[in-house]
C-alpha cells in the first residue's frame, strides 16, 4: 500500500463527504446516528469477536492490564456507545443557526451563520469507544471525520467502522462521512496532520507524548491540551468547610484525569489551622503528599517537594502543597507552573474572588469549586471531544460548538458600497 | 546584533506586558490611546522628517511609485492615524465581559468570560500607518503587541514607536505593550513566528507571497487570507436593476482590494439580456472582459478566458465572465476556484437566496449586495485587523472580538464532582 496515495484518497473522500454533510438538515444526521446504534445492536457478535482478537493479540504483545483494560468492549461496553449516540440525537443542532442579524444603516441586514468546520481529524489511542464518540458528535456537527485509532484496537475499530458505515449508507448519507484509517503504518498520521487542503483540525486524544509530537509536526490547526497541573488555593478568607470539601475533592474524586488537582496552594494565615485536617484525609485516603519547607513545619512527617514537584502532573495519588503569602504569591505560583487548564480559588471575600478570576489565565477559572467540574456534561455542554489548553479558536471543554465556525451573512435588496 | 537573543528578550516582554494589560480597565487603556495620540499631534515634525528620510531611501533604491505612495506619511495622514485612535477609545471594551452565566442543575453557576488573546505579533508592508491602527486595536482589547514593518518604513515606524511608547508611559503602561522591531534583519521576523510560547497569534498583512510564506513557516497560529477571488452570481430570476448595480459595483467600485469581484458567473436564461448592458457600463470604465466560449457568442468583441483566468485575482481592472446553466453550475465553480472569501447571489428567488447562503462557503456569503461590503467598517465592527479566509477561529472581517478568546468561569458555594 502507499501511504502517501491511499492518505490523499482518504483526504478527497472527506472533503467531498463533508460538502453533502454540510447541506445535510438535523433530521437526516440524526436518522443516521439512530441508525449506527442499530447497527451496533444488531451485530454485537461480530463488534466483541473482533475486540477479543484485538484483546488476543495484546495479550501476545504482552500489553500491560491498564492498557488491556482500556481497549476492552463488552456487552455493557456497546450498550454504552448506544446511549451515547442516542444522547447526541437529543442534542441541538449548531449547524445554519443565525446570530446577530441586524440592519446596517445603509438598509442591509448582516449576521453571522454558524457552519461546520469541515473535515476533523481524531487520532486517539487504545479505546474503541472512542471512535463512536468522535464519529457521532462530529456527524451531528455537519463534519466528516478521518480516525485514526490505536493499533491495538485495530480489528474492533474496523468492526466498528463498518456499523458506521452501514448506518450512514441507510439514512442516504455517503460512507465515507466517517472514515477509519484501515492501516496501522505510522506513516498514516504523518500525512494526515500535513493535509491541510483535505483536512481543517486535528485533534489528538490520549497522551502527552503522542499530543505533543503531533502539535509539533501539524500543518493543520490542533485543538489539544498537554498537561493538566490544575490548582487549588486555599484564602486565608476561606470557608473551613468548603476549603475541606473542595480540597479534598480536587484531588481524589478521581487520579488520573486531566482537572485533577496538582498542586495545593494554602494562604499562611489559614496554613495551621486547616493543613492537620486535611493531611488526615488525605492520609486516611492513601494520597501522598509532599510539602515546601513552610508546610513541613506544620506538617513534619511527609516528603519535602523537590523544584520538580510543581511542574508535575502526577495522574496519582500524590500532592504537593505549598504555603504562600496571600493571594499575588498564589497568582504568581500559578501564573509560573499552571498548564493553564484549571484553576479555583476557595475564599469568601468578593474582591479577591472577583481577582482570581480576572487575573488567572487558564481555561476555567472559579470560585469556590473543585476543579474536578471542569467538564464537558458538568458544563451542560452535552458531549465533549476534548479539553482544549489553547486560546485560539475553542477553549476549556470543547461541545459541538467547538467543532463548528461562523461565516458572516448579508442580505441586501441591490446595496452596494458607496 | 544577536537576533535570536534580540527577539527572546521581545517575547518574553511582550509576555510580562500582556499579563499588566490583560488586567488593566478601559480607563487606563482608553487613557493611553489618547496620550498616543496627543503625542503623534506634538511630534509631527519629527514624524515628517522620519519619513521624508525613508522616502528619499526609497527613491535612491528605485523603489516603484505605488510603493512610494503608500510610504508617504503627510500631515493627512498623521491626523488619519489620529482619528483612528479616537475612534478606537470609542469602541467597547470587549475584555471581561461575562456571557451565558447560568446556573447548572446541581447549584453552581458556568459562564464565559472574554479575555485577551496575549501576545500578538504583526508582520506588514510598507505602510507606517499600520503600526497605529494594529497597535490600538491590539491595546484595546488587551493584547501586547509586537510590529514588524517593511524596512523601507523602518525610520518612520521608530518615530511612531516612540510616539506609542511615551503615551504608554503617561497612561502607567509598560512601554513594552507595545513593541516595534528595530531590526530590519528578516532573520527577526523567523524568529516572531515561532517564538508560540511568547507569542499568541500571527496576523500578516500584505502581499500574497509574504503571506503565503509566514503560514508555511510559521508555528504560531495565523489570521490570514491569502486570496480574493470574489465572485458574483446573477440568477436568472434576478432583478435586472438590481443586478447591474451590483455587479458593477463589485467590480468598479475599486480595483485593489481583496473584496473586489473577479469573475462573474451568469445564468443562461438571462445572459442574452444582461450581458450587453453590463459590457457596455464595464467598457465605458475601462474594465476588461474575458469570457468564456458561450459569453463570447454574446460579447464577440471580448478576450476569450483561459484556464487560468478562473483562479486569478486581478486587483485589476479586468473581470472573467462565465455563463452557467443554473445555480448548480454557479455553486460548483464557485466551489472549485473560490478562495472562500466573499461570494454574492442576485436574485428574487426565495428558494435559491437560501440554498446560496447555506451550501457556498466562504467567510461573507451575500444575498443581492455587493461583495465590496465585506469589510469591517461597513459590517459595524468598527475597526478591521484584517480579514480572515479560515475557518478556524475568527472568519470573515476580524475586529476587536478576533484578538480575544473566552474562558469558562466557575461560580460555586463549596460545590465537588458527586
């Protein structure tokens, strides 16, 4: 097979799917994801005979349990990827919305129409579902969509494709709507992030190392994020009770997700009265924790914080913490070692609140809330696709609208410019 | 000269100066865009003397009389420059505004909040005024801006800079806010488009090969547009009035610029009508036609139009005919040799003005006006940084709202992730 051909075929595909996508309404777009569910339904056998030679094939590999996990689909596993298509049914419809529409002096009307991207790119990992979750939020947004999944879930994702392409050809759509990347050569991707005729975003799930070689090497717009060092300062003005919840929360709601808080920033004056408690949760929960030399002194018996600590995000259980001053020293830490995703301040004083979220830079910002919220559904956003870490274009969590963009619109009667 | 060392210590100021502006109010950047122009009012000998030298450079370098032109800086156009800055104070301060606040079903608020871009980096021609009106709209909505003007404006652009700089100053801005390069090295100008972690965004102005060149190379993300090759649809069930102004306009009403018609594309069923009107208008201003074999048997006396034309941007006073079946015919050509900047349709046709708006996509999509209205002014943006043919981020005419990005804020009471 050459690559280089085979890529540049995938590329016109969706460019000319993504026109008749483009035309297509709300109705035709949802009978199509219905009938994907359907599809997925009905052949269920083949979809978990394919994962348990995917899994067979790991297992050969000698994958390790976390990654085999990750790539397993069971019955609960397909059930789930309907539901989520029956949950993109039920959402809105950004495509041909119009906004702003105003008359201008000179009598003609302008607006702005919200229109679909294009052509997306998903390249991701081990999962499978994430293939339906792509595929199915970037049909309801008018894209076509090019996926390129993991190796290792290379007969399931083809097993998927072909539900997907089935429901595509039944509702009068064409297949290659959503195409799957039928080779596992690397070189697959190379051309893919380098087509920006055919192709309007990439966007990169999975980790760190496989995000930042693909921001690196793109000639086609990436909505990513890196890191997620996310952090929590405790006011000296803080409730005790909120300070305790949303602390202890932040950190061990869950460990390895991407809003997880990092690093724990507390205020001296509140420090004594507030890191003992808190120490004991945690400690009572199995998180490690690591301390400035301020926050040693109150509490003696964990691990000093090396200059390494604060640029770390551990995806564990383990915190570091540090006492600072007040409010600039706590902007100032984040301002130097934050990746920018998430960030909240707990405090009862307004103006300091009104700070924080003024001055911190990050994709979500808030007051008296556990960084754990940041999130596509905890947004209402009713899907996401990724967090995005970037200003440009979409940031924070990324919905249906992060998949679409806006041309303007103008209605006249004969106007002209004078 | 170190150039690499030279633009680092620009990045990382423009970087220190977006955190100060990024948190200064609209009285503040108000304050200094008046001091700017107080002091362009004070210095406007040393203005004219900074740019008689560049001119009598440029003369000794046999530069072209168009280039000359659009060097030259008068006492018009210092108080052009001035004008531009009142009308800047004038605009509302987009940054931190608060959009969709609303409360989510377990009790906390999500919102959006509007916040600069940072750091953005200009790259233009020989224009001086450029710098003021790139650099006000940059201060306005927050961001620290980094200019890279043509060397032949290089000593009128320093006078500027200083002028911008003691402005900054009295209003207690950095001076660094905003930064012109002093170098005319274009080793500087590779260094700015790559420097992404102290610069935002890339906004190049001019020509079509600088442009072309700063997107291949540049690792920061660009607002551009490399083409406009506009076209104007005349339906067959067009108003005749209505189509002949139009089209004239678009064409006529000037010749240089990127919204300006290229080709026009006319229904069969109305060209026998239409076109002997219109060539005549075109003929007695001067404009030259070239059409295609059936225009031809219409227009005998005209050029016939190669391949080529079909794909040129003229910023010229000639124009490429086409008669086309219907307006399938019409969306398919505009499909295959638009640069998706600004079409039009003339018609009074219900169905067709809808199906134009929604299935042509380019950044203006216009129903009976002409495409000479897609600017920023004549949209109400009140100011224009340029106008972008990419979908990504802003599209269209790029105004204040362009150089920002929205963050999620958080507004909670204690609230975690259940």
């Amino acid at each position: 097979m050459n690559i280089a051909e085979y890529m540049l075929q995938i590329g016109k595909n969706a460019r000319d799917a993504a026109t008749i996508l483009g035309r297509s309404n709300t109705q035709v777009k949802n009978a199509a994801l219905a009938a994907i569910a359907d599809e997925l339904e009905a052949h269920q056998p083949e979809l978990l005979a394919a994962n348990a030679q995917d899994l067979a094939q790991g297992k050969a590999n000698g994958l390790e349990s976390a990654m085999l996990d990750r790539l397993t689909l069971n019955e609960k596993g397909i059930a789930g990827m309907i539901e989520g298509l029956r949950q993109v049914i039920a959402l809105p419809d950004p495509i041909g919305c119009i906004s702003d529409l105003h008359y201008r002096p000179a009598g003609f009307q302008v607006g702005k129409m919200r229109v679909p991207l294009g052509v997306v790119g998903i390249i991701y990992e081990a999962r499978p579902n994430v293939t339906i979750d792509a595929a199915s939020l970037c049909l309801k947004s008018g894209n076509a969509t090019i996926l390129r999944g993991g190796s290792e879930a290379i007969q399931s994702n083809q097993a998927i494709a072909k539900c997907i392409a089935a429901g595509l050809e039944k509702a009068g759509l064409p297949a290659t709507a959503v195409q799957v990347i039928e080779t596992t050569d690397r070189a697959a991707v190379g051309e893919l992030i380098r087509m920006s005729k055919y192709v309007d975003v990439i966007i990169p799930r999975g980790g760190k190392s496989l995000i930042e070689r693909i921001s690196q090497e793109a000639r086609v717009p990436v909505i990513k994020h890196l890191d997620g060092i996310c952090h929590v300062y405790i006011d000296d003005k803080a409730d005790l009770n909120k300070a305790l919840q949303v602390a202890y929360n932040a950190k061990t709601q869950r460990y390895g997700t991407c809003n997880t808080m990092e690093t724990l920033l507390v205020a001296k004056g509140i420090a004594a009265q507030i890191l003992p408690i808190l120490a004991e949760k945690y400690h009572a929960t199995g998180v490690e924790l690591r301390g400035c030399a301020e926050t040693l002194k109150i509490l003696p018996n964990i691990t000093a914080a090396n200059a390494a600590d604060w640029d770390t995000e551990y995806l564990a259980p383990i915190l570091s913490i540090k006492i600072v001053e007040n409010i600039d020293e706590a902007i100032a830490h984040i301002r130097t070692h934050s990746s920018q995703h998430t960030e909240s301040i707990i405090t009862e004083d307004w103006d300091r609140g009104m700070r924080f979220l003024q001055e911190v830079d990050s994709s979500s910002v808030m007051v008296n809330a556990s960084t754990r919220l940041a999130d596509g559904f905890e947004y209402g956003l009713g899907a996401e696709i990724g967090i995005s870490t970037d200003k440009f274009h979409a940031r924070g969590p990324v919905g249906l609208e992060g998949l679409t963009s806006q041309k303007f619109i103008v209605l006249g009667n004969g106007h002209i410019r004078q």
